[in-house]
C-alpha cells in the first residue's frame, strides 16, 4: 500500500489545500495518510532527508518502495498517479 505524508505548517496558506486533496483521494484510494508539521523533530528529520525547503510538500512511497516528492500543492491527476505507483 503506498503511503503520503504531507510536510505542513500551521501558518502555511496553501497547506489546507493540499490536506484536503489527500483526505478526498483516500476516500476513494488506499494509501496510509501523515501529515507533519514542519517545526517538529520528525519534521526537521524529514525536511533534511528529502532536502525540503518548501512547504506544503508531500512525500509519496508507492507500492514498490520508489518515493516521490511533490512541492506545493499537487495537481490531482499526479497526486493519482503517484499513489496508484
């Protein structure tokens, strides 16, 4: 099962707009759904293992273990496709 955790802020504006896109897809996807604010210790782990310099970015593992990661809000048919692998 592929899995989406999502870097985010609590000040970040466009950050609710890519939460939602990943809550809408998983009603009709499976994949594990995180999201992470990007202050925390895992944040900080995360945003220096993927090089993140940017939020919201979302850090997509498909079924095969290849992990994608898209800065900004996704555009949806890519969204897709990253999950589906």
């Amino acid at each position: 099962m592929a899995k989406v955790t999502l870097i985010k802020t609590k000040t970040c504006v466009y950050c609710p707009k890519a939460s939602a896109l990943w809550k809408e897809l998983s009603i009709s996807y499976k994949f594990d759904y995180e999201e992470v604010d990007a202050a925390t210790p895992k944040g900080q782990q995360l945003a220096s293992k993927f090089m993140i310099m940017a939020v919201p970015t979302s850090i997509i593992e498909d079924k095969s273990g290849k992990t994608n990661v898209i800065v900004g809000v996704p555009n949806r048919d890519k969204a897709i496709q990253a999950i589906k692998g």
